[in-house]
C-alpha cells in the first residue's frame, strides 16, 4: 500500500515512523514523563470507581502482560488500554490541553502502557511513544480549531483514538504505510458526544479511544488498510465532525513545535471538571485576602466563557459525576471543605445542609466580555468572580487560567502530593508510594515497563 502523499495523516505518519528519540528536546522528555506519573496515579485512584469495576468485568478472563491499575489482574493490550482508559478518567483528575479541548493523557498513556507491555518495551521507548502520541493528537486538535469540541462533539471520544494510535504504532515499530493504515482506521471510528458529561459514559468513551487506537494499531500490523484521507474527505472527520475547518499546514510543524509545551497540559489541582478551577481559585484567594468568614457571603456570581456553562451543567448536584460537572459545588467545597477533594465525591458529602445552602448563592453568566475572541482565546476557562457580603461589600477577582495550568504549573512537591494522594485514595501507603514514585523518576533507565505493575 503506497501512502498518500501530502495528506495530513500521510505527515503524522511519516513523522512518528522518522523521528529519532534524540530529536525529543529534554523538556519535553519531562512534560511526558509527569504527565504519565500524573496519570498512573489518577488512574490508580479511578480504579477504585464503580465504572473502573464495570470495565474490569467487560475485560472478562482475558489475560496477558498487561497490568490493570489498582489490582493485580492483567490482560491483553486492548482490553488493558480500555479499562485503564476508563480508570484514567473516571474521576475526572487527569489532565488537559486546550489543542482539541482534550483529555490526552487519560487516553494516551493507558495505550501507551498496554502496548509497551506488550511488547516488552523500556521505559525509553514508552517516554518516546507518549511524545509521539500527544504531539499527534493535540497536532490534530489545533488543526480543528477546536470547532467539533463547541458544536458539541466530545473531542477526547474523536481526537483521542489518534493519540493512542499513534503511541501503539510507535511501539509495534510500524512502518509509514502501516501507520497510515492505523491513523486511518482510528479516524474513521472516532466518535464522542458530550451527552455523555455527568454519567460513566465520560469514562467509557476514553477506555474505548484508548482500546480503539490500539485496535487500528494491531489491525494495520496484521494487514489491514484504512481510508488515508480520513481527516480531508469530503465524509471525513473535518467536513462531518469539524463544520469542514481544517488547518492541515499545521502538521508541517510536527518536532518543530512541540504542543506538549505550547499550549502545554493543565494538570488538575482538584478532582472537577477544569471549567470550575479558575473561578475556584477566585474564591479561595479572595476569602484569604479579606478573611471571609463563609456566613459573611449572600451570593457569589461567577462571569465565565459560554464553553464554562456549557460544561457546568449542575447547579444542584446530587451524585458524584454530577458533583463534578458543577461550579456550586466545586465552589461550596473549596470554602467549606478546603477541597474538593477526592474523599468528597460521595453523595454523603454532596448532600451535607450547610453544602447545598452555600451552593445555592453560586450563579454563573457569561457576559459581554467575552465576546472578544483574543480574550477566549487568552483565557479559555476564565473567570471573573464577585462575592457579595451580607454587609454590602463587593468583591471583586480575575484569572485567566487556573492553579496547575501550563502557564502556572504545579510545582514539584505539588504534584508528589497528589500523587501519594491518589495512591492513598487507592489504599496503597506512603512508603509504597514513595518507591513508586522513585521507579518512575528513573523512567528513561527502566528495563521492562511491565515491572512497574501492579500499580
């Protein structure tokens, strides 16, 4: 099969095949490296969810090299990607980039992992396999504009398979062509609507991405071909998925720009949908810098972009993937709970009084501000909040971007806390953690990717 040439997965193909892990800048090496010790741990902590059990038990007697998070078990690479796709997610704590709007590592990573097992890959081939992986989903994610993710496509359901395609085909040393095939398979499968937010169909829809890449992966190294125009025909992604925006010079960037730095990946201080965070961090400091007293507060008024509403769509919630989905109660938990926090997304929690009563005065609106394309392109999550006090006193507080964005990112100790936090949450001690946390600070030496499983 010849490839086709000039066409946007012909570049990605050719590319990921090509690219010499020394080409990978140092930094870059490190982006990926924290965002898989980010998501192994989350994953870790997801495991432990209804919907991870769910997953486990749709894997069935399968088994294989594969370590499922949180247990023992293992598996074969495709059943391996989806469950701990799914526990990757399921608690909505891993992280995201705003080329696609995209849930990245949660789909990534599990491939990644799965296939580099399979393998019997080192922990060098599995760094280059996730670089290889995100660089060409967020590639992909700027070349739409981020259109599908506003239209109501859940963009880590259709950009996500590409990632993991591309992370999978990296490790099973595909050839271009076979590449192609793959890219072109995992397009045409894509799919994902956002429906889906505040249910365990969110988690699922990353387990299948995740499954789904390396399906098209295994596929084209057995053979089978797929559709090389996927993304330009004219029933391909960009014409159905994308209103036919489609900026394919983009790729001619791939390792020169490198979209693990720029944008970069905004790693989740809290475990809620990343629509709430800036507004959060509003409150917490503007409480701090007057002393506020949550009795002294009549209302707290959030002006977000109109993305922010559309993702928030629970103003009461009352289970835990609603919790999620909710600016009040991210909100009320951060001022009374000094959260959210992981122990805090079970509905004992959620339906606490004083909770739901300070839910009540959140409201949010999207005001003429953000009309101004330059400033949602600024500040894609922002928030401009106003606290109102019983005594007449106004508030007022702006962030363009969270605590844990790429523009603000978390530091060291930061993230080792929330590492050893989700491994907590999953029952495992700190002492474990710690030794975890020591293996994969030496990822690029490591031998065998299967040892470090169980995790």
């Amino acid at each position: 099969m010849t490839i086709r040439e000039g066409s946007a997965i012909s570049r990605m193909a050719q590319w990921l095949v090509g690219l010499v892990p020394g080409d990978i800048p140092a930094q870059i090496g490190e982006i990926a490296r924290h965002s898989l010790i980010d998501t192994l741990g989350v994953m870790t902590a997801g495991a432990v969810v209804p919907v991870s059990g769910h997953a486990r038990l749709l894997a069935g007697s399968s088994t294989g090299p594969c370590g499922l998070a949180g247990t023992a078990q293992r598996s074969d690479a495709r059943c391996a990607a989806m469950v701990n796709g799914v526990a990757a997610h399921a608690l909505d704590f891993d992280d995201n980039c705003y080329a696609g709007f995209v849930h990245g590592s949660a789909v990534i990573v599990p491939a990644a992992l799965a296939v580099a097992q399979q393998v019997d890959a080192d922990g060098a081939a599995l760094l280059a396999a996730l670089v290889v992986g995100a660089e060409c989903q967020y590639t992909l994610g700027l070349a739409t504009a981020n259109v599908l993710y506003q239209r109501g496509w859940w963009s880590t359901g259709v950009l996500g398979p590409v990632g993991a395609c591309a992370a999978a085909a990296r490790l099973l040393r595909l050839d271009a062509a076979q590449a192609a095939a793959a890219l072109g398979l995992a397009v045409a499968g894509a799919a994902g609507v956002k429906a889906c937010f505040g249910s365990d169909g969110k988690a699922y829809l990353a387990g299948r991405a995740a499954e789904s890449g390396v399906s098209a992966a295994l596929l084209a190294q057995a053979g089978a071909t797929g559709p090389l125009d996927a993304l330009e025909h004219r029933y391909g992604l960009a014409s159905l998925f994308n209103e036919g925006q489609f900026d394919a010079s983009v790729f001619d960037a791939l390792g020169r720009r490198w979209t693990l730095e720029d944008p970069g990946l905004d790693v989740k201080r809290i475990p809620v949908c990343l629509s709430s965070h800036a507004a959060v961090d509003v409150v917490v400091e503007l409480a701090g810098q007057h002393g506020i007293a949550v009795d002294q507060i009549a209302a707290i008024c959030c002006d977000v972009p109109p993305i922010v509403i559309a993702n928030l769509i629970h103003d009461q919630p009352h289970t835990p993937q609603q919790a999620q989905f909710s600016m009040s109660f991210a909100i009320a938990a951060a001022l009374l709970l000094d959260g959210p926090a992981l122990a805090h997304l079970v509905p004992e929690v959620i339906g606490q009084p004083r909770l739901r009563a300070l839910m009540a005065r959140v409201s949010m609106c999207s005001g003429e501000r953000w009309d101004d394309p330059a400033l949602r392109a600024r500040a894609p999550e922002g928030a401009c909040v106003e606290i109102r006090l019983h005594d007449g006193r106004v508030l007022q507080g702006w962030r363009d971007a969270a605590r844990g964005a790429a523009r603000e990112p978390l530091s060291a100790a930061q993230r080792e806390a929330k590492l050893l936090a989700c491994l907590r949450h999953a029952g495992i001690d700190h002492a474990r953690g710690r030794q975890r946390l020591v293996q994969l600070d030496g990822l690029s030496s490591l031998a065998q990717v299967r040892t470090l499983f169980p995790f």
